[in-house]
C-alpha cells in the first residue's frame, strides 16, 4: 500500500517542469513564432520519492510486478509496449516496439514472427535488451537476457486468443519483407479471409519468445539528475542488487 500511495504522488505530477512541459505530463502548445522547439531546451525536472535497496522485493520479476501496476494505476498508454533491441551475429543493433504479452519467474514473452527482422536475429544471436520508457512516471525498467521460443502449443494457444482480423493479418505479413504497394498487402489479406472465413491455424512462422532475465535495472528519475538505478544481476540461483551511478 506503501508503494501505491508514494507513486500516486508521482503520478499526480511531482515533479517540476521547465520549458513547454506541464507537470501532468502535458504538452503545452508553444507560440507559433517560436516554433520549432529548440531541442536542447526541452528538458524536465525529475523528481521522484526514492528507490532503496530497502524498499525492493526479492527477485526482479516482483519488483516488476509492483511496477507494471504503477505503470497500469498511473493509466500509462499501453504500459506494456517495450523497445526490444536484437543484434545480427555479426553485431548490428536494431530496435522496434512490441508488447509484452506474459511475464513470470520463466521471463517476459511476446508475439510475433520468426522469420522477420528480429526473428532472425534472434535466431542467430539468441540475447535481447528490453526498455519499458515510462516517462510520465518519471521510471524505465532494462531487461537484459537470453531468448528461447515458446513452445508450439503455447504459441498456438495464444494465437488462437487472438481478433479474428489479427490472425489474418499475421498469415498475410511476411514481417520486414519488401512489399510493392499496398494493394499487394490488402490482395493477400483478402485471398488468406476467404481460405479461412473462420478459425485460421497457427502459423508456424508465428509465435512467441522467451526474453529470461540476466540483469534487470529499474530507474527512478531524480532531481539534478541524481537518480535512482538498481540492478538485479543474477549469481547463481539468487540475485545481487547494485547500485548503479545515474
Ligand atoms: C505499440 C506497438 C506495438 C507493437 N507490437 C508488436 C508485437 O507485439 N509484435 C510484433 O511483431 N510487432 C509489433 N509491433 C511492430 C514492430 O514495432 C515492428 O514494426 C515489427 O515487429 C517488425 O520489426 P522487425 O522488422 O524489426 O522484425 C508493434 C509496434 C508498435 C508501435
């Protein structure tokens, strides 16, 4: 209860602001003959209640857990969007928008298509960072671990969860492949609705991954820049929380 009501606090906006930024988040609409912002001068006051080693729960994924309902408390749009950054086995970063669908002890997990960019990548290089940017809580939390699929019967499972129009849409997507138009993609989603007018199959190209954490970081934004990191890194069967320099 502790935890809900300092976060509150922060979620109503405790924090300072300068430049064109309200303290409830809002963007305040700037004049127009100032326009374009100049980018260095966008910056926000951090303020935060702390994050002590003394406050957190024994593993990371606890700790996630009492985030995420900040994060849903606070009414986050789409709190469980995460940047998941791939590498090629040859070392070229990427980086793209998905949804965490499922975590627990195991790790966090989310849909989509093995043969795309990413799962490429992590077919070649099985290791993964994933970045939850809750600015307006002033919080971001850093997985960082290993990736296996998702067995094929809890990845059908899930698909099967899913609208109608989002099962289509996985068939009629070749995921980062070229396409020529637009139309090309609608001609392809029309043929795969009328194959399937009803109950389409898992594709075998589609499923989950696994990211199992190694080291977790969560950061609180503070004032002056003087904020809060700590990490989880896993030793063993236990974990060992550090301190991290902002
Ligand atoms: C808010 C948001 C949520 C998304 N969720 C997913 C998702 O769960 N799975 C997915 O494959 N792509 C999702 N995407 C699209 C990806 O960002 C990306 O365009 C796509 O997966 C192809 O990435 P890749 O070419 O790097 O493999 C989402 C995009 C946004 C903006």
């Amino acid at each position: 209860m502790r935890r809900r009501t300092r976060h509150n606090e922060i979620a109503a906006g405790g924090g300072r602001c300068v430049g064109s930024w309200a303290g409830t988040g809002e963007y305040l609409p700037v004049d127009a003959a100032s326009r374009p912002p100049l980018l260095a001068g966008l910056r926000r006051t951090y303020e935060g209640l702390p994050l002590l080693e003394a406050d957190l729960a024994p593993d990371p994924v606890a700790q996630f857990a009492v985030w995420f309902d900040d994060a849903l408390a606070a009414e986050l749009p789409e709190p469980n969007a995460m940047v998941v950054a791939t590498s090629s086995a040859g070392g070229r970063p990427t980086a793209r928008t998905v949804l965490l669908k499922h975590y627990d002890e195991a790790g966090f997990v989310f849909y989509t298509n093995y043969e795309s960019r990413k799962g490429r990548d992590l077919a070649e290089n099985p290791r993964a960072c994933l970045l939850f940017p809750w600015h307006p809580i002033r919080r971001q939390v850093r997985v960082e671990g290993s990736v296996v699929r998702l067995p094929r019967e809890e990845s059908a499972a899930y698909f099967g969860s899913r609208p109608y129009g989002s099962r289509i849409g996985a068939w009629a997507s070749r995921q980062s492949a070229v396409v020529h138009s637009r139309e090309e993609l609608d001609r392809r989603y029309a043929a795969l609705s009328a194959r399937w007018p009803e109950d389409p199959p898992a594709p075998d190209f589609w499923g989950g991954f696994r990211v199992v954490p190694a080291e977790v970081e969560f950061w609180q934004g503070q004032l002056d820049r003087m904020h809060d990191r700590l990490r989880y890194r896993r030793s063993g069967a236990s974990w060992v929380v550090e301190r991290l320099a902002p």
